[in-house]
C-alpha cells in the first residue's frame, strides 16, 4: 500500500490563527486542484481555532492533516484523514526533536498511530519564527542539508523530508541536493513560492510543493497557479 502522500504534488497549508481573504471561503481553498490539506501554525494555536478548521474543510472531498505544533493544538475528529508530525532534525532545542512529542503522548491517549506519520524538517531561513522557536541551525550548505536528509531516511527511516524555508524561496541547488541524497523517501518543499514560476521551479526538484502565507495572503487565485506550476514543473523533471 502507497502512502497517502505518494502522489501529492502540492499541499495548502492553513494557520487556524489566520484569516482567508475576503469574501473566500475554505470550500473555494478545498476547490484549487491541491492534493491535500495540512493545518497548522508556530504560534497562537488554540484547539478551539484547529477545531474549526478541520470541521471547515473535513467536509469536502480532500484530505486535510493536521500538522501539531504542541498539545494544545492537537483534536480528533472524523473529519480528519490524519496527523504530519515535525521533528526538526537542524534544532538546536533538542524539545523539537522528541521533547514536545514526548508531552503529546503523555497527554494524549487517544493518538490514532495507524495515521499518526513524521516529517523530518530541516529548516532554512534564520529568520523565520519556526527558526527562532527551534534555534535552528541555518547555516547550512548543500553538502549539509543532503547529509541531514540521509540521516534522517536512512539512520531514522524517516519518510518525509521537509526543506522549509519559511517565508523565503530557497536555493533550488540545496532543494535538488537533499532529494539526490534520498533513496525513497518523499520530499517536501515550503517557503516563499507565490505564483506559477517560483512553484514550477521548486516542482522540478521536491516532490511536492507546499504554500500557506499566499492562502492567507493573496487568496486562491493565485493557490491555483502554484498547483498549476507544481504539477508543470514536477512532470517537466520525469520527462
């Protein structure tokens, strides 16, 4: 059996503690073409705010995750097809390596592990909020972020891995660098894509592309032209 994620070429990413553009709703979100939706935030995370999202987009033909950043985040509802969890393998604050998990399972006795799945980030942009509230460790070459990545599928065995360059769009060559390190694990790519251009060409080199500010930001419009370029630029690399 796949995973659910095998043949995902494009995610949006919801902050429950954001709020859509005018007059868009989750539905028009849920109707972009994206293959998935994951929810989740840094900071403000309630489970009164997650609650109301899943429940918004649960209720449409797509699956939607939840991406925990802490307990507090953390429901259960039928609406939900299941649960990305992070672990940041760049921290410096080993909590976000297997501290925060830890406390999750101690408090949470209800975690379904049949749809309960890792990513192992590496993060990328020193100054982003994930950055600062992991102390990640950003300075980080090719070289190292394709290492990260084998240690993480390989010592870890790891499935997903995450470059995240939260809010910036990265180095094409650094993306490429981790998927060439990876045997079969799946990898994913967020940060600063923003129309069909920048996704087409992070397409061409992660397995699936990943947008939220520009939900949240610029609206679905332009959610549908990454998708569009994600897809362009994923089977212009297979070519």
């Amino acid at each position: 059996m796949s995973a659910p994620w095998a043949d995902w070429d494009h995610i949006v990413k919801l902050d429950p503690d954001k709020t859509l553009v005018e007059g868009e709703t989750f539905e028009d979100v849920c109707s972009t073409g994206t293959d998935a939706i994951e929810i989740g935030g840094t900071t403000g995370m309630t489970e009164e705010k997650m609650q109301r999202v899943v429940e918004a987009c649960g209720t449409y033909d797509i699956p939607v995750y939840i991406e925990p950043s802490h307990t507090g985040a953390v429901v259960h509802s039928d609406s939900l097809d299941g649960y990305l969890v992070p672990i940041v393998f760049n921290a410096g604050d080993i909590a976000w390596m297997t501290g925060a998990h830890k406390e999750w399972v101690r408090l949470d006795d209800e975690i379904d592990w049949a749809t309960t799945y890792t990513e192992a980030y590496i993060v990328l942009n020193p100054d982003s909020t994930v950055a600062e509230y992991t102390q990640a460790n950003c300075d980080l070459n090719a070289d190292d972020v394709a290492a990260y990545a084998e240690v993480a599928e390989r010592m870890f065995g790891q499935e997903i891995i995450y470059i995240e360059y939260s809010g910036t769009l990265g180095d094409p060559e650094i993306v490429d660098a981790a998927r060439t390190a990876l045997e079969d694990a799946h990898l994913f790519y967020g940060g600063g894509v923003g129309d069909y251009d920048s996704a087409y060409q992070m397409g061409q080199v992660a397995d699936t592309v990943i947008v939220g500010d520009l939900v949240h930001d610029e609206g679905v419009d332009a959610v549908r032209e990454t998708v569009e370029g994600a897809r362009d630029g994923k089977a212009t690399r297979r070519a």
